[in-house]
C-alpha cells in the first residue's frame, strides 16, 4: 500500500511550501524535482562536449531519469526495492566510456545516490596482488577509496584468469560481489573493455553478472565524428588546419580506421601530436615565421605519417613499372 507524507522540501520561502517547490501534498513535480538538482546541466555538457554516441546519451538520459523518479517516489514516502546502478560499459579504445563514466559520477552525486560524486580509475594491477595475502588490503584500499562515488575498471576481464590456478584475481572478485551488494547505495562499480571479452568476464563470473543491472555499448565513431573530433582538438590547442591539412586528415582516418589497434578519438590525438611535432621541425627550418604560419598544420604534417607509406610504395613500384 502506498505511503504519502507531507512536502518536507523546501526551496526558500519563509512560509515552508512555496510554488516552486518540488514536492507538494501527495504530489511532485518531476520537472522541478531535475532542475533543482542540476543534473540537465551535466546531460547538456555531455551532448555538447561529446561527438555522436547518441544510443550513450540516450540510456544515461534514461538512468538519470530513473534516478529522479526514485528521488521522486521517497519523497512522497512510496517504498520500493533499493536502485542497482553498477555498470558495464562495452566497445573499442578512445570512445568516450571514461569521460561518460566521470558524467555518471556527477549525475549520481548531484541526485543524491553516492556522496562525493568522484570516480576512480584502476585496472588488475591496482587490485590483485602478486603473492597470497596482498590481494584483500589491495583490493580494500582501493574500494575505500572509491567509496562515496564511482569505481571504474578498466580491462575488467583481466581480472579473471582461469588458466592459472594461482592466480588471485578471482579474489578480487569475490571482494567486490560483496561490496557491490552490501554497499551498493554509495559506491557504483563500472567494468569497461571490449564488448566480447567483458560478456565472456560475466559468463565465467554469474554471481557478478547478477549484480550489473546496467550494460552499454559505445559504438565506434564515424569517419565525419572523427573529423569533427579533430575540429575541436586542433581549435583547442590554438591551431588550425590548412585546406590541404584537411583534406589529407581525411585520407588519414580513412586509412586508419583499417589497420590495427585503432582507438577512434585516441589514435586521432596521436596523430595531431606527431603532426605538431612535424609541424615544429619545418618551422624550425623554415626560420622567420608570421602568426598564421606559426599556428597552421599544412598537409605536409600530416602526410608524413607512416599511415601513408603504403601509397607511397605504390606509387614507386608503378613509376618503376614506367
């Protein structure tokens, strides 16, 4: 049966309830209820600091709003089973899962689900220990310190290894079910890799896979969000890129979105850092240099990428060919 109580929020009036407040009588005003926690502002910064991923936003627009509906519910006094808001964030390297995942702290911070709002970022290394005993206070130290906010791993997959038998990971693990279940009102756990080898972590570990209520998949960026993404890079830094610089950016994500180990936006960074360092070298040679000059990327800079050397050594071998 449900349990309704009077409005206990108050958003300044002398008088106790004013129109503004969220919560009135046996009622609430949803819409409110968001503005007065700030969380639209985190959701606005994530759409605009973030290219694409709009299934991402969407579902952190969803668990958000869950959030509020169960800020929602105790305020009027309606009972309900407590929120499990642990996580599983899937997909290749460089699509944005610790940015969002830093957003999600805030979010769960300013809704009142964990008291500090801050994330840790740790991988195996920082839980499992090398010998017996240094497991537990390994893994303990960092939950406590991650308590009150998010606890993000990296890699989460490492943790298990089945093949060796004395291997402590599976303690870890055993740790952090505990954890998650008893204290999952002030601490949420994110596991973050890739989406396979996470679904096989969870079907080795099910008591673990019980406790992850959440699973989101960050897909990889397209060729024009990649270039978007190098738009705001370049401009952060105070630089631009030449018409040519451009274009020849754009052969480049072509190129490398083929090969191996490409990381979306993280490779896109690499690639504008090794530009930089090109860039410098040719003005360094060039001598004296006007402000235009000193802060434009030309497509030499990029072209000079290894990325390219396939092409290259077409090129000669049809010459050869002549």
């Amino acid at each position: 049966m449900r349990k309704v109580r009077a409005a206990t929020f108050n958003t300044g009036s002398r008088h106790g309830v004013s129109d503004q407040d969220p919560v009135v009588s046996d009622t609430v005003d949803l819409k409110a209820l968001l503005e007065e926690s700030k969380v639209a502002d985190v959701l606005d910064e994530l759409d605009r600091d973030l290219i694409g991923l709009k299934p991402v936003k969407n579902r952190i627009r969803e668990i958000a709003s869950l959030l509020v509906v169960e800020k929602a519910r105790a305020a009027l006094g309606v009972s309900g089973a407590p929120l499990s808001l642990h996580m599983s964030f899937t997909g290749n390297p460089g699509t944005g899962k610790t940015t969002v995942a830093m957003r999600m702290a805030e979010i769960l911070h300013r809704l009142g689900h964990v008291r500090k709002g801050h994330l840790v970022a740790v991988t195996r290394d920082d839980l499992v220990g090398q010998y017996i005993g240094h497991t537990a206070p390994k893994t303990k130290e960092v939950l406590k310190k991650a308590m009150g906010g998010v606890l993000f791993i990296d890699e989460a997959y490492y943790l298990y290894r089945p093949e060796n038998e004395r291997d402590y990971g599976q303690e870890a693990i055993e740790i952090l079910m505990q954890v998650m279940e008893n204290q999952r009102e002030d601490l949420v756990v994110i596991f973050a890799g890739y989406k396979s080898r996470i679904e096989r972590f969870f079907e080795s570990n099910p008591g673990l896979a019980s406790r992850v209520a959440h699973h989101i998949d960050f897909p990889d960026y397209s060729e024009g969000e990649l270039l978007q993404i190098a738009d705001r890079m370049v401009g952060g830094l105070g630089l631009q890129l030449s018409a040519d610089a451009r274009q020849a950016l754009s052969e480049y994500v072509e190129r490398r979105r083929r090969q191996p180990n490409f990381a979306n936006a993280r490779s896109i960074r690499n690639a504008l850092d090794r530009a930089r360092l090109r860039q410098a070298r040719r003005l360094i040679e060039a001598g004296r240099v006007d402000a235009e000059t000193l802060t434009t990327i030309e497509a030499a800079d990029i072209r000079a990428s290894r990325v390219f050397d396939a092409v290259r050594d077409d090129d000669s071998t049809k010459e050869a060919a002549c």
